[in-house]
C-alpha cells in the first residue's frame, strides 16, 4: 500500500494448487461490502437478509406463551408452569 492506494497485492507460495481465498474472515477491518472477500467471486460469500430470514428456525414458545395458552384453554389440557398461578 505504500505505493499505489488503490491496488494492494500479496503472493502466496503453497505446494498445492489454491482453490479459494477469503479475505478478513474474522470480520476485523471496517467494511461495508462484505461480497467482495472471496475468491472465486461467490465462493464463501455470506448470506442475505432475506436469506437468513428464510433459513431460520421457528422458536420454542417461552413459558409466557405457555402459561398464556393454558389459561386460554381453561386449564383443560396441560399444566401450569411451575410458580406461576392463575390471576398473577
């Protein structure tokens, strides 16, 4: 970078063919296009917004829920949460 800002290069000497670079995998460098640190383009590129929101798991109802659906079924199937009593 001493001599040119705009273009950086670095050589790397390995014994086997090279099938794919990531650049910055732990995230250490202030940068907002992270689409751009891998070589082949799209290799190990992270996923999307939207991606991420298709993949997620639908989570466990927390004993909130659970005590709120008891109370709505009349205590007729179930049991109470432990601790936590009717009108409280």
């Amino acid at each position: 970078w001493r001599l040119n800002n705009s273009r950086a290069t670095k050589v790397v000497m390995t014994n086997k063919p090279v099938k794919q670079f990531l650049i910055d995998p732990y995230l250490e460098t202030a940068e907002i296009d992270l689409s751009n640190n891998a070589a082949p383009v799209g290799g190990m590129s992270a996923p999307t917004r939207f991606q991420l929101f298709r993949n997620r798991t639908p989570s466990a109802p927390n004993p909130m829920q659970i005590q709120r659906d008891y109370e709505q079924r009349g205590g007729q199937q179930g049991k109470p949460i432990k601790g936590v009593e009717k009108g409280q």
